[in-house]
C-alpha cells in the first residue's frame, strides 16, 4: 500500500494517510514481518514511522480488538482479527468452487491437495487451503504466506500460463533466489521450461521448493479466462514414479479445469494445450 503525497502550499509533498491506511498499513507490515509479537519501537522502524505515530495506530488497533499486548508490552493479533480474517479466506469463490474437486482429486490419487492463490498486484502467490492424504509420510506447504512465482510447481504452473507481459515482468523484475539447489533462477531456462509446461498443462517439479518433495500443479482459470489459482499435488520424491507421472497430471488438470469452469472459466488453448471449451 502507498500513500497519495500531495503539496502544502509551500510547493513540498507531504505525506497524508488516514488512520485508517495507517492502520492496514501496520497490519499488513505485521502480516509479512515473520514474527508473532511486535514491539512499538520495532514497528517504528520497520515502517518507518516516528514512535509517537506508531504508538498512536497501534493503540488504535488495540482498542479496535484486532491486537492484544502483553506484560512486556510486545503486540499481537488477537483471536477476533484471526477469526474474521479466517472467515472471510475461507469464503473467497475460488476455495468454495475449489474444494469439492479437492477432496474428489485426492480421493482418486491418495495424495496431498494444496489451493494456490494468485494475486497480480503482488505478482506473487499463496497457499489458501488443503485436503491432506492419509499417507503418515507427507510435506506440508505454508498457509497464507507469500511465495515466489518461480520456485515450485505452484508457483510455475500460475507462472506458465499469465499474460506474456506480465510473465516477462516476474522474469526480468522479480529477485528470482534459490529457495533449494533444485530451484531455477535462470530466465531463460524458465522461460523454455514454461513453454513446455503451457503445452503439457501441468508440471512436475522435484525438490525445487522443499528438499525431497515432489510437486504436479495444473492453473486455475477464473471468469476473463484469466489465471487466479493452481492445484497442486505434493508428496516425497520416493513416492512419485515416472509411470505415475502422467496420469497423476491428467487427474490434476482435469480437476483444475472442473474448478475453472465452476468459476466461469477455461484453460486457453496455449502452444498446444487443449482448450477445454
């Protein structure tokens, strides 16, 4: 979020946010800072804001009921604000159209399902639900964290299919780091392997965002035709043979495409790829 700067007269730009977009502010800055409790004078820092003011909006949002403090003054969120913002993830369209194919999809492979989200604003993605296997050995991807668009079959299977313009602007904008010895960072080597991944509709990558774990993701399409999401089958490398691959991927897409036409979309017909109309 960024504050609209406008003049005082004198011709300077000053800096004027409502209490309410410095409220959202110190919430979202929270939300990604990695930590549970927050102090006024780290907060401070991190947004870059004087004590006073930083005191001043957390106290706002303490009073509001969406932070709670403790006896050595460090801030928290509170159970309502997890609440309500559990609430309102658990309701967005694309969960409720995703999770019954989820459940069918695992059902039929026996494998972990994870609902992927993509946002554009951010040009990066999030993990909003999954419906777990019963195999005692399975990874567990974060919920509700902001992931790269680069690492992961998720990741790359979202990355595959956006607009050209703005697959380019992840390639060439983006810090493309290594999240494990597996992941590419090279744009150019993504590049021809998205290229593969739009003419196959899915993608299988191994230990590329976890050591050891093997991921098949297919996109989600919402009502312009546009990507919103992915589905993604994670499980152990062990655990995923080469015979396997393929008809773990068609159960993937033809899932992912069941999803896209519940919201009012399909898969495009991209190098190659099948259009589901």
């Amino acid at each position: 979020m960024s504050a609209e700067p406008s003049t005082n007269g004198g011709g300077g730009a000053v800096e004027r946010r409502s209490p309410v977009t410095k409220a959202l502010q110190m919430l979202e800055w929270m939300a990604e800072s990695g930590e549970q409790h927050w102090g006024i004078r780290q907060a401070a820092r991190g947004l870059d804001l004087p004590p006073s003011t930083a005191h001043r909006t957390i106290s706002m949002l303490e009073n509001a009921g969406a932070l709670t403090s403790d006896e050595e003054g460090r801030y928290s969120f509170s159970l309502d604000l997890i609440r309500l913002a559990s609430r309102v993830a658990l309701d967005l369209p694309l969960r409720r159209a995703a999770m019954p194919h989820m459940r069918e999809l695992v059902e039929r492979t026996n494998e972990t399902a994870y609902l992927g989200l993509y946002n554009s604003d951010r040009m990066r993605m999030m993990y909003l639900d999954r419906v777990q296997s019963d195999h005692p050995l399975r990874y567990v991807l974060p919920l509700y964290e902001w992931m790269p668009m680069h690492a992961g079959a998720g990741a790359e299977a979202m990355l595959a299919f956006l607009p050209e313009q703005e697959r380019e602007s992840i390639l060439t904008e983006a810090n493309l780091q290594a999240v494990t010895e597996e992941t590419v960072t090279d744009p150019g080597e993504l590049r021809r392997e998205l290229a593969e991944i739009r003419g196959r509709g899915f993608v299988m990558t191994r230990g590329r965002l976890i050591e050891g774990a093997a991921g098949l993701a297919a996109p989600v399409f919402g009502p312009d035709d546009r990507v919103v999401g992915g589905l993604v089958l994670a499980l152990p490398e062990v655990r995923l043979k080469p015979k396997d691959a393929d008809s773990l991927g068609h159960e993937l897409v033809r899932c992912a495409d069941a999803v896209s036409a519940d919201l009012g979309g399909q898969r495009p017909a991209l190098d190659g790829a099948p259009s589901t109309a």
